[in-house]
C-alpha cells in the first residue's frame, strides 16, 4: 500500500467505533468480573490490572495499524499524539515494552499525552489508552481527514 496523505472520513469514523466497542467491551469484562460476587476481590483486581495493560498495550498496535501508511511529512514531527503513537507501538513491538527514543520523532514528557519519558515502561490503563487515543483521532482528522 502507498503512504496515506488522506483518509476518508467514514474509514476514521468506523476506525473509531471499533476503538470504542473495544474499550467498552473492557469495561465491561471487567464490571462483570468485580461484581461476580467472590468475598476476596484482592486476587482478581491484580489479573484486572494485568490484563488491563495487556489489552490496551495491543489496542494501541490496532490503533497504530489501522493507520500505520500514514505519511510522516503530514504527520509532522512536534511531538503530537500521532508521533507519541507512533513511538510507542515501535517501543511495544522493537524494544519489549520500555518506551525507546526516537532521533527522528523528539517526544517532550511536559507535552506528550502519557508524558512518559524515555527508559519507562509502557502500560497503559484504560483512561491512558481512552486520553491518547481520543488525542491520536482529533489530530488524526486535522491533518489527514479528506473530507
């Protein structure tokens, strides 16, 4: 596939549903299993939290495919959410889950979305995930949106 210099809106629009009927799905998972009634919740709150970056560490990897031919001289290099994306699903897949520096794409901590900084690790909770990848999809539309 060539490198996207546009998306249609319908295609950023159900990308975005899917990203939602995820997260929900999550949500709901989740409630079900706290309110299943077991007196000792401690155990099953680590397994939540567990699968919880689990989860939306791949979810991020989906929102980075969904969109991964977009082209970086749209895309620009000031550190925007499509940037902090970029950077972190490369942290994910090339440098086991810590959150490398890229000489071509500068991240700020004071101005990125997470604000994670170079050498921390990557697990994202479900606001984390809801905050950056609410971010990815309005500078998403700003740049690439054709219509």
């Amino acid at each position: 596939m060539l490198g996207m210099r546009e998306y249609d809106g319908d295609y950023i629009d159900a990308c975005r549903s899917r990203v939602e009927t995820q997260t929900a799905m999550f949500r709901e998972v989740a409630q079900a299993a706290r309110d299943h009634g077991d007196a000792d919740l401690s155990g099953l709150e680590g397994a939540l939290e567990s699968l919880e970056s689990e989860y939306f560490n791949n979810m991020l990897l989906v929102l980075e495919g969904y969109f991964v031919h977009r082209l970086r001289g749209v895309e620009g290099k000031d550190g925007n959410a499509l940037n902090e994306v970029r950077v972190l699903a490369r942290s994910l897949m090339e440098n086991g889950g810590t959150l490398m520096e890229d000489p071509q794409i500068p991240l700020d901590p004071e101005r990125a979305v997470l604000g994670l900084k170079a050498g921390e690790p990557v697990r994202l909770t479900l606001q984390e995930y809801t905050r950056l990848s609410d971010a990815f999809f309005r500078e998403l539309e700003r740049r690439f949106s054709a219509t």
